[in-house]
C-alpha cells in the first residue's frame, strides 16, 4: 500500500452519512436537556468530521458504537425502536458491503453483523407484535 490514506472505504454507499445522524441522536441517552435538533446537528457534524477527515479504521469503530446502540436497543422496552431499526438495518447494510472492499473490514465486522441480525430480528417482532395489538 502506498504512503497515502486509502479512501476506497469512502465510495461504499452515502445512506449511513444521510441516515445515521438523526437514528443514533434519538438512540443516545442524553445527558441534559437538549432538543433533538440540536442532538442530531451534533452527530451530523461528528459524521461529517469522520468522513472528510477520518480513516476507515475510526470509520468502523464509530460504526461499532451505533451497533452497540442498536443491540442495547433491542434488549430495552422504552428505546426508540423505529431509530433502532433504521440504524441497524443502515449499518448491517454497509458491513455487508464490506466484502467487495480490499482489506480485513469484512472480517472484521463479522460478529457486529451477527449481533445486528440478531438484534433486528427482536426489534421487527416487537414492532410486528404491537401493530397487531
């Protein structure tokens, strides 16, 4: 590999930058009183930084968070579950992609994407289960 950053990591697909921001947002559990707004402006700019600055490796790791969010999600009752199916879905969706992309990253993620289909599956049978009551 050359001296310069890869980038190929960049051109994998845009919807975890447009989605991603406001889904983790309302997954966060805020410390204060802080409108949504501003909460979402916030994680947009933390996306942003990641993307124009970033590597993939800190890529992932910021995507490895938003799983943990997910996971935890499932496993509550008061979690915002739209978000959380959102996110997860966006996020097992990239690391699938993962495997045209030289590098580890398919490998990688292996065990997040194993724990996210896990986690969707809780998540569509909750939300299939109230929309039937």
């Amino acid at each position: 590999m050359s001296a310069r950053r890869s980038l190929v990591w960049l051109g994998l697909t845009p919807e975890p930058e447009q989605e991603l921001p406001a889904a983790v947002a309302a997954l966060r559990s805020p410390p204060d009183d802080r409108p949504p707004s501003v909460l979402v402006a916030a994680e947009r700019r933390r996306v942003q930084r990641l993307v124009l600055r970033g590597t993939q490796r800190a890529w992932l790791r910021y995507l490895h968070e938003v799983t943990e969010l997910v996971v935890e999600a499932a496993r509550s009752r008061t979690a915002d579950r739209g978000a959380a199916l959102l996110a997860g879905e966006v996020v097992l969706d990239h690391h699938r992609m993962l495997i045209g992309l030289p590098g580890r990253g398919y490998d990688r993620t292996a065990a997040q994407r194993r724990d996210l289909e896990r986690a969707l599956a809780r998540l569509r049978t909750r939300t299939e289960y109230r929309s039937a009551v």
